[in-house]
C-alpha cells in the first residue's frame, strides 16, 4: 500500500464518520417528537459571531403542541438572513424533551449524509485500491 491509497482510506473513512453523525445528531433530536405545523415569526442572528457576515440565523417559529401554543428556535443555522419567510408555514419535529428547540423538517440532513458517505466510499473503493 502506498502513502496515498493509506491517505484516501483515512478520509473516505472521515467522510463516512461525517456522514452517520450527521443523521445521529438529527435522530437525537427528532426521537420521540411529533411532527407539527409552525409558523415562521422571524429570522433572525442567533448572537453575536465573531467574524462580519459569519451567518448564523435562526428561525423563531410559533406551533402548537400538547394543545399548548410553543415558541421556539429551530436548530438549523443560515448564513443569510431569511425574513422574506416570514409568517410561512413550515413543519418541525418537537420533542417534548427539549421544549424550546425544534428541528426543522428538511430533506438537507438526508442528502448531506448521502453524499458524505458516498464521498467516503468513493475514496475507498475507486481511489485506495
């Protein structure tokens, strides 16, 4: 084995670490949640960031869960703001557990662990062998 086919191993294996913590951290949110209908109150900075133009936008969103009405943030990060969403209706996964933090419904999380573990496997199988 060369030092390159030792190279590509490690990072299709890094990619593919990438890519099932990915969909571990969204199951870890969405696990014993319901999905519910929420309107979009605002975007905006989540806090402070360090460097101009860092991102970091939130969504605020009002729902109703528990026959109670919630507001909470989603956990998703932009790195614009999108206050043209504003009073859109989305879905979010609530989870009792975590009351205050709501995991938008996106198919972004599925696909980003799709292509990093077939990043991953494409550096194992088509370049370090």
């Amino acid at each position: 084995m060369t030092g390159l086919q030792i190279f590509y191993w490690i990072l299709g294996i890094i990619f593919i670490i990438l890519g099932i913590s990915c969909e571990l951290e969204k199951l870890r949110t969405v696990r014993g949640g319901t999905l519910v209908t929420a309107r979009i109150i605002k975007c905006e900075k989540d806090g402070p960031t360090t460097r101009k133009g860092a991102g970091g936008f939130r969504y605020t969103v009002e729902f109703e869960a528990d026959g109670i009405r919630r507001t909470a943030l989603t956990n998703d990060a932009f790195w614009t703001d999108h206050s043209r969403n504003d009073d859109s209706l989305i879905q979010v996964w609530y989870n009792p557990e975590r009351p205050h933090l709501v995991e938008r419904k996106s198919p972004e999380a599925e696909v980003l662990t799709a292509i990093f573990v077939l990043l991953g496997l494409a550096c194992i199988l088509c370049l370090a062998i």
